[in-house]
C-alpha cells in the first residue's frame, strides 16, 4: 500500500455536527460548528473552535457561557442552514422554528429538538490563528427522556446523530461493539 503526501490540514473525521447556542432567553443565537470536543472527563470538559468574524464569538467572548447541542437526522437541514446565515441580521431559533428552552446552569438557551444538551462555561480562551479555542467546563448535560432506557440508561443508538467529515453531513451507522469488547471474556 502506498500513500500519498499532502500539505498539513483538517483531516481528522467524522467530527460531530453540532449547533452551538449563546446568549440569553431575550437575545441569542444559533452557529454550526465541527471543531468541538471533549478534552476532559474529570472535571468534565469540552470545547469548540470559532473565527473571530462569527457573530457568536462575542457573544460567547462576553459571556463566557455556550450549549453544545448535539444534532440528528432530522436536524441536518437546519444545522447546515445556521451555519450558512449569520445571527447579527436574523433570528435563527425563530427563522428555523427551533424552540429555546431554558438551561439549569448557563442563561444560553437549549435547543428543545436536540436529543443531548452540554451546558458549558467558559473556562480559558486560545487564540489559535484562523480560530479561538473556548475550553470550558461542562455544568449539566441535559437528554431527552425518551433517549433514556428502562434502566435509566442513555441509549445514544436511538438519537440518529449526524456527523461532519470533509464538507458533508453523515449519519452514524450501527454499533460496531462496546468499550473493551476486544478483550472482554465470552460468556
């Protein structure tokens, strides 16, 4: 097998396609976002990527606050429309029939379609180049009733949760095995 040499670049995929939502119940906004991720587990934390041009950078700059909200099949359309349009001349909860509701730990509302909700706040800033990193820590993670099992488990496999890799949108497929499977003892 040979492989081909390419400049530097953003190849790590499938990334999550999340909304991102900042501000207040009043005032607020919605931008789509693929560099996210966890990068903690205990204290729990995450944190997304913005260009300083983005309307949400200042939000989320004087604010120090931020949901992740994780997407779904259902949501795709609209994830990639808020991504495309900008806050500071449209309300986009409002333009994509999207229902704020209000979080427990942060004043930025939640997306209600979303299956998972990160409430987050701002724990340091990192101007990186083209992008400012916002590590945060995660405050409350807010599911869905109906995602949850009869053992009071979030079963994920039924949110449909969408992913980004090189400029498009894909649903996740099936579940491939558990966390140690390839080691685990057969019963």
């Amino acid at each position: 097998m040979s492989k081909v040499y390419w400049k530097p670049g953003t190849l790590e995929y499938p990334l999550p396609a999340v909304m991102v939502s900042c501000g207040d119940m009043r005032k607020s906004n919605i931008m789509t976002a693929a560099w996210t991720g966890i990068i903690n587990s205990d204290p729990a934390m995450c944190y997304v990527s913005i260009r300083k041009e983005r309307y949400s950078y200042n939000i989320i700059k004087k604010t120090g606050e931020f949901v992740i909200n994780l997407t779904t099949e259902s949501l795709c359309r609209k994830t990639d429309w808020v991504g495309v349009r900008t806050g500071a001349k449209i309300d986009k909860f409002k333009q994509m029939n999207l229902t704020k509701e209000k979080a427990t730990k942060v004043k930025s509302p939640l997306i209600a379609e979303s299956p998972i909700n990160l409430e987050c706040r701002v724990s340091q800033t990192i101007d990186l180049g083209s992008h400012t990193m916002f590590l945060a820590n995660i405050l409350s993670v807010d599911v869905d009733d109906k995602y949850i099992n009869s053992k009071g488990a979030l079963d994920i496999s039924k949110c449909n949760l969408i992913a980004y890799a090189n400029g498009s949108y894909f649903a996740l497929g099936k579940k491939l095995g558990t966390f140690g499977y390839s080691v685990r003892k057969k019963k």
